[in-house]
C-alpha cells in the first residue's frame, strides 16, 4: 500500500508544480504589465527544443549507436554530455527566440516573462503531469487494480519496480521535487535574462556561450552527484546556491532596469 503521507505529498507537488509558475506569471504580469508573448514563447522553446528535440535523440536515436553507448559507461563524460546538449539547446532556443520572433522589446521584464514561461512548462510538464501518474498509480495500488489493468501492457521488473517506488520511497521524497522545481525555476529566469541581456549590449554569442557553459556544469554536477549516491539534500542544497547566485543577478539587473528604463528597464517600448 501507499502510504496516505506519501499521496498528500505527491497530490502537493502536483498542483504546486502545475499552479506555481502559473500564480508567479500573473502576479508578475500585474506588477509589470510585460508583454504576453514572451512568456508563452518561452514555454514553446522549452517544449520544442527539449520535449520535441533532445529527449527523443537522446531516448531513441543516440542508444543505437555504439559510441554513445560506451560514453555512458563513464558516469563523468556522460554527465558532461547531458549537461551540454541541455545547455545548448535550451540556451540556443532562447537566443534564437530573441533574435528573431521577439527581437523587439527585449527589456528585463520581457525576459523575466520569457523565463517564467521556459521554466514553468518544464514543472509542469516533466514533474506535475509525471506526479499526476504517480497518484493514479498509487489509487490503483491501493485499490487492487494495479496488476489487472497495468500489468498486462510491462514487464514484471518493470511492474515491481513501479510498485517499489511508490511504496517504499519515504514519503517527504515525494516533496523534494517541488523544492527542485521552485530552484531551478530560478535559475531559468535568470539564464534567459542573461541571454537576453547579451543581445542587448550587442555581445549576444559571448553570452550565449556563458549561458551554455554555466548551464553544462549545473546540470553535469547534479547528474555526478546522483550516480555517486550523494543526499538528495545536499543535492538540492547545490542547486540552492546557483538559485542564490540569480537571484543576485536578478535583483542586480532589475536595478539597473529602473535606473535605465530605456535599455532593459519595466516601461513598454
């Protein structure tokens, strides 16, 4: 059985990975009257360049090839792989969305929306639909219907380790993705400022490859971290100090975007 604990924390991180971005993106809007578009053109950089590009690569072409298959082996170098396609495709599809469809405009709060909406869709969609499953998992488990409407379509290694998961995984790990969720919320908005804010003081590729790289390691050092065993606490602690570092970024900038309304300040262009 699942746990009644284990179920109130997954139904809170579903709604609050679901709603979160969405309360942030309207009162944000109400403080700043930001320009809509942004945001939703965040949200389909996100879902383009990962959800329709990277992941597919990664899940069904790369594992057919040989040399991939021996990069995994290497828990370093595969890390280092997986933090830099995310940071390339990512970090391109928001240079190449301010670039072009969203080249006018580009202010602080334009790209704050922008962020809100890349990193909004990425909770919603690789942790509050994810946590969605996981509830209606959990009700058949505890019902008796698991095994008769689920374990006809999967393997039973697969079925136990579904089982396994839901049931032994200690109830306040289920909230840990929604502290994950909240930090790298964050730090999305603050990449796609800095990229932003690149193309503004016209060194756009210096930034972008600035983005690539700080991304690379985020990302590298969490997957390390991972395949070491290492606390999931100490974990999110990690990533809690790059949330620190933009949110200084962000203050910083949106400072000087009220000092400098005319080049990335809070004003409508």
């Amino acid at each position: 059985m699942v746990s009644t604990t284990s179920i109130i924390c997954m139904i809170f991180t579903a709604l609050f990975t679901i709603f979160m971005p969405i309360v942030v993106a309207i009162v944000f809007y109400k403080k700043t009257k930001f320009k809509w578009r942004f945001f939703f053109a965040g949200a389909v950089v996100f879902t383009v360049m990962q959800i329709f590009i990277r992941v597919p690569i990664l899940q069904s072409v790369l594992p057919q090839m040989q040399w991939y298959k021996n990069m995994t082996e290497n828990v370093w170098i595969y890390a280092i792989f997986l933090g830099l396609t995310a940071g390339i495709f990512e970090e391109v599809g928001r240079y190449i969305a301010f670039k072009t469809v969203l080249r006018k405009h580009l202010n602080w709060k334009n790209g704050v929306a922008f962020g809100i909406g890349h990193g909004g869709i990425e909770s919603i969609l690789i942790v509050g639909l994810s946590y969605i499953s996981n509830l209606i998992m959990a009700f058949m488990i505890n019902n008796g219907l698991f095994d008769t409407l689920i374990g006809p379509t999967m393997s039973q290694e697969l079925i136990t380790q579904l089982k396994s998961g839901l049931i032994d995984t200690p109830s306040y790990m289920f909230l840990v993705a929604s502290l994950e969720r909240a930090l790298t919320f964050v730090i999305h908005i603050g990449f796609s400022v800095l990229v932003m804010l690149g193309i503004r003081r016209g060194k756009g590729l210096l930034y972008l490859l600035l983005a690539i790289l700080l991304h690379m390691v985020l990302d590298a050092a969490v997957v390390i971290m991972s395949s070491y065993g290492v606390n999931a606490f100490i974990i999110e602690g990690f990533v809690g100090i790059c949330t620190i570092a933009s949110i200084v970024f962000l203050v910083k900038t949106g400072n000087d975007a009220k000092d400098k309304e005319g080049e990335i300040g809070f004003i409508n262009e």
